[in-house]
C-alpha cells in the first residue's frame, strides 16, 4: 500500500528469515519500476539461462528474480500496465524456481497493475501488509487491504514496521511515528497482528550494504521479531491454504 514504509526491507528479511528455519524460499522484486531487493541482498549479477528457464541468483540461501538484474542501476524503466504484466507473468513462469516452499513478492507501492496481475495468473496464498503506526500510512494500508478484498486475497497479517526508534548507545525507545496504530489498525481489519519491528539504525546500514538484519544482527531484538512475524506468516499461510482446500469440491466417482 503506502510507499516508504519498509515494504522491501520486510519483505528481504522475511524471505531470509523463513529460509532460516528451514524453509526453501525465493523472492520476487515485484516492483518492476524501482528494483531494490539486490541492493538490499548485495547482489549484481546478470541472470543466465539453462537452455529452458531463467536461472535465478542466489544469496543468503533465497532464490532471486528481480528487473534490476536486467537494466543498468541508472536506466529507468518506462513501461505500459500490458508490458509489465508480461515480465511479472515471465518471473513465474520462465524462471527455474525448483521445489519452493514459499515465494515471497515483494509489492510496489499503491493498487495497481502488479497486484491485478497476480490475483488473474497465480493462486496467491496471502499478503502481509506493511505499515507505520502514522495515521497517513494507515489509511494507504487499507486501501490496499480493501483491494486484497476485492481481489479474493486473504490478509495474512499486518507488520508496523519503524514502531519505535531505539538509541543504539542508551537503548531509550522514543515512539516517532505514534505507538499502537498498527495493531489497532489490524483489529479494525480483523487481520492476525505480526508484530513489531523498530526504527533501528543497523537494519538501514545493512539494507544499504546488502547485508540484511537477520543476517548481519541474528540475535538482535529486531532480527528475532523478523524471525517471530515469519513464523506466523508461515502459520496463517498454512490456515488459509487449508480454508482454501475446504472450498474445492471432491470429484465424485462412480
């Protein structure tokens, strides 16, 4: 939904975060127009082929698609809704992604094309949704929960990320962005609660030096509630699958 909320800061350390626990995990950098996940993950790479399918890059034990693999750092990519639909259809279909148990998207910000395209061409399990405590970021987040409802996504849960700012020399806790909105926002939604992750200056210095939280701080509060939140991630994609199963009709044989 809202942009600058940390939605691809999230969505890298969930990734890493399931994998840790055992998981076999690929990402898509789903926002083709401004591609930050190898950033984040320290890669620069081309990606290659093996003859058939897109070999994806690999790093910190995740499976890695993204169009800044394709473009120079610089290049910006101008592009109508079909032909972007075409390239997050490719990230599906064309890449060798192998036996995964979890493939996380990571959203550009707003209700647009990439979601439209997902909810036509592939059975999504769910969406986390990212948001500040911030009264103008909970109102972006649910538009995009509202759309989710439109498109028969479910809601896996809500994550505030930057709930507080802690001061890495005294470990004081200043509430920048008000405290509690988005757990009151997830009630409203009647949304499961992922937990909170804090304005903390190493998940910033990490996303930028491609070294994220969880991998460079695993024991630090912030990588253990990366490591909780994808624990219940994987909880409620377990629930929704199983309330999906429910729906299909049993083939009746005589």
């Amino acid at each position: 939904g809202k942009g600058g909320v940390g939605k691809t800061t999230v969505s890298v350390n969930l990734a890493i975060a399931l994998a840790k626990l055992g998981s076999r995990v690929g990402i898509i950098d789903g926002d083709v127009y401004g591609p930050n996940v190898p950033i984040m993950l320290g890669i620069q790479t081309q990606l290659g082929t093996d003859g058939e399918k897109i070999v994806p890059a690999e790093k910190y034990g995740l499976r890695v698609v993204s169009m800044g693999f394709l473009t120079n750092d610089d290049a910006p990519v101008i592009w109508r809704g079909p032909m972007l639909h075409g390239v997050i259809n490719q990230f599906f279909r064309d890449v060798r992604w192998d036996d995964l148990d979890y493939l996380v998207i990571d959203m550009p910000p707003g209700t647009g094309d990439v979601a439209l395209s997902l909810s036509q061409n592939v059975p999504v399990a769910g969406a986390v949704v990212v948001t500040t405590p911030q009264t103008v970021s909970i109102s972006d987040t649910r538009r995009a929960v509202k759309m989710y409802e439109k498109l028969t996504i479910p809601v896996l849960g809500v994550i505030e990320n930057m709930s507080h700012f802690v001061c890495r020399s005294c470990g004081h806790e200043a509430d920048i962005f008000g405290k509690g909105g988005g757990e009151k926002f997830a009630e409203q939604m009647s949304a499961p609660f992922l937990g909170r992750i804090p304005l903390y200056e190493p998940i910033r210095i990490g996303g930028d030096a491609g070294t994220p939280i969880v991998v460079s701080e695993p024991d630090s509060p912030p990588a253990r509630a990366f490591i909780t939140a994808a624990e219940q991630v994987a909880a409620q994609v377990s629930i929704a699958s199983f309330s999906r199963l429910k729906t299909i009709p049993l083939m009746q044989v005589q």
